[in-house]
C-alpha cells in the first residue's frame, strides 16, 4: 500500500479526525516503529509500519462506508473548493468518504457517498446503466408535447440524450428519470424545450431513494440496499 500522511492513516484507521490527530501529533502522543513524531508532514505505509496512539497499536482497516445525503442548496459537490461550503462539511465522520457523481451548486436532494471505489466508478462512468431520478419545477407551464421530446431523446452536446421516462405532476412540474449523467443534462433539455428549471431535486439513484431525509441530513445504507447496489459488483 502506498504510504499515506499520518494524519490520514489516523483517520482511516478511525481513531480520530485528521484534525484531532493533529492535535495527538503535537502532543507527542503518537509513535511510528517506537519512535514518537511530532512533525504534521510524517509519512507511514500502513502495510509495513507500526503506528502506536499512547503505546497502543493501531490496526489499520479501512470499513467500506455507504452514506446517502440530502444535499441543500448552494454547497458545492466536492472534496474542496476554497471559499465554497462542500458537501463533505456536512457528514462528521473519522473516515474519509467521496461524492458519487455530482449534483450541481443550484441542485438539490440525493448524494451518494462511500470510500469504496468500486462503487464510486460503477456509478460514475457513462457506461453503467443505472438509473437516476430527478423531481423538476419549471418556470413556465410546460406542453405534453415538450415533455415528449424530453422523453424521446433530444440532440445535446453533439450526441442525442437516451430515452427518458417522463411523468407530469402539475403544469409546472414533472419528474423524470435518466439513465445517463451529462453536465447540467435536465437543465440543458429543459432549455431546449423553451423553458427553465426554478428547481431540481434529484429523489433517487438506482434502488436508493431520498425518502423522508431533511436537507443536510444523512444516513447510512441498509443492508438490503447496499447488497442490491452492490450486486454484479
């Protein structure tokens, strides 16, 4: 395993956040081989070194985590953005977990998060099937006839977007559901309707759903829900 920053090793190893392993390391109350550390920018490989926290050993394991969030308004999907609040501000965990895919700054509800990689790439390339759901109000009434388009594909990008399953709530809102994750895609297929998006909030993906969470809420997994996501994994 490639070697990682203290700090982080910590962290992985859920001992502590990466700031309050900062805080262990100036204190001197961290040793690597049996010799204490105190400079922040120490490296350790996890495979090879011993890393005691007050002369305990610390067993490096890295639990896979499946986290679903409702993301509010105005924070941004990513893991930094200086001058921006992000969505990982929201989940306090001593382990580090990613956004699957992203939804935009101006885009509300689910966010899947995880240290599993394999999910991460099964969820995020163009080429897996899986389905996302999206709860859309537009600024203007908008036509059956729109709607069809929506659903039968329309030219973006210099492609064609894939078929979509379209339902009208109201005169002003509809859901629909993607099985493909272009930049800004609603929003764009929205605008080649003639119309505007006022708000978009994204209810499932895959088998995972929104359900009843508070915006900046999060939760973990089921079981049920993990094995289905991860089946064919």
């Amino acid at each position: 395993m490639p070697q990682m920053r203290l700090q982080k090793f910590l962290s992985a190893a859920g001992v502590c956040s990466r700031r309050k392993a900062e805080e262990y390391i100036k204190a001197g109350r961290i040793a690597v081989n049996s010799q204490i550390v105190v400079e922040l920018g120490t490296k350790v490989d996890p495979d090879t070194d011993l890393v005691l926290v007050d002369g305990n050993p610390v067993q490096f394991s890295q639990p896979l985590i499946y986290i679903a969030l409702n993301k509010p308004l105005n924070y941004v999907t990513s893991c930094s953005h200086p001058g921006e609040k992000i969505v990982l501000d929201l989940v306090d965990l001593p382990r580090r977990v990613y956004p699957v895919g992203r939804l935009d700054k101006d885009s509300t509800g689910l966010l899947l998060l995880t240290n599993d990689g394999r999910l991460h790439h099964h969820l995020s390339h163009p080429s897996f099937d899986h389905e996302k759901e999206y709860d859309v109000i537009v600024a203007n009434p908008i036509s059956d006839g729109a709607l069809q388009k929506m659903a039968a594909g329309l030219p973006m990008m210099k492609t064609q977007t894939r078929p979509a399953r379209v339902q009208r709530i109201s005169a002003r809102r509809f859901r629909i559901v993607l099985q493909e994750g272009k930049n800004r895609q609603v929003r764009r297929m929205v605008r080649k309707v003639g119309n505007q998006v006022t708000g978009l909030k994204r209810i499932r993906v895959a088998n995972i759903k929104l359900g009843h969470l508070e915006p900046g809420g999060w939760r973990y997994l089921n079981d049920q829900e993990k094995r289905e996501l991860l089946k064919g994994l």
